[in-house]
C-alpha cells in the first residue's frame, strides 16, 4: 500500500465520525484517532493518513488551493452513475 505524504499550504483538520483513521504529522508517532477524535495540522507541516478498515467516515477541512480535498477531487474521473461500481 502507498501512503501519499502532503506538505500544504494552509491548515488542515480530519475528524473522524465512524471507523479508525492513522494520522502521521510531522515527527510525532502515528495517532490512531476514532469516533469523535479531531487532529489538527498546520501549514506547512507534512503529513500522512490512512485506515486500515473497510469502512472509516472522517470529515476533513482543509484551507487553500492545494488542500487534500481539492487534489483528490483534480484526479477524479468522471462518474455517469448514480451508485458506486460493484466489479
């Protein structure tokens, strides 16, 4: 599995609603966040997530151009259908 490790701009926020998310920032060891838990990372400070789970629900705000969600949206594809592929 690769990890994407971002360096942004401006200040980003993950909570996380349902599930399990890892949260790297920075030189801090690896938090395990759950339903409820906020991590909070600064501009400029490189970071890494990920779960582990088949499921994990999570609310992420970021600030900026280049924040994750703004990438993630850029290298989408577009979707014709109004449900998620089955394959």
């Amino acid at each position: 599995m690769t990890i994407l490790e971002y360096t942004l701009s401006g200040a980003s926020a993950f909570k996380v609603l349902e599930g399990l998310l890892s949260v790297e920032i920075g030189d801090y060891e690896v938090a395990l966040l759950s339903g409820g838990d906020v991590a909070f990372i600064p501009p400029g400070v490189p970071f890494r997530y990920w779960s582990n789970m088949a499921f994990t629900k999570v609310l992420y705000v970021g600030k900026g151009d280049d924040s994750v969600d703004s990438q993630l949206i850029a290298a989408g594809e577009p979707w014709d259908f109004i449900s998620f592929p089955t394959f």
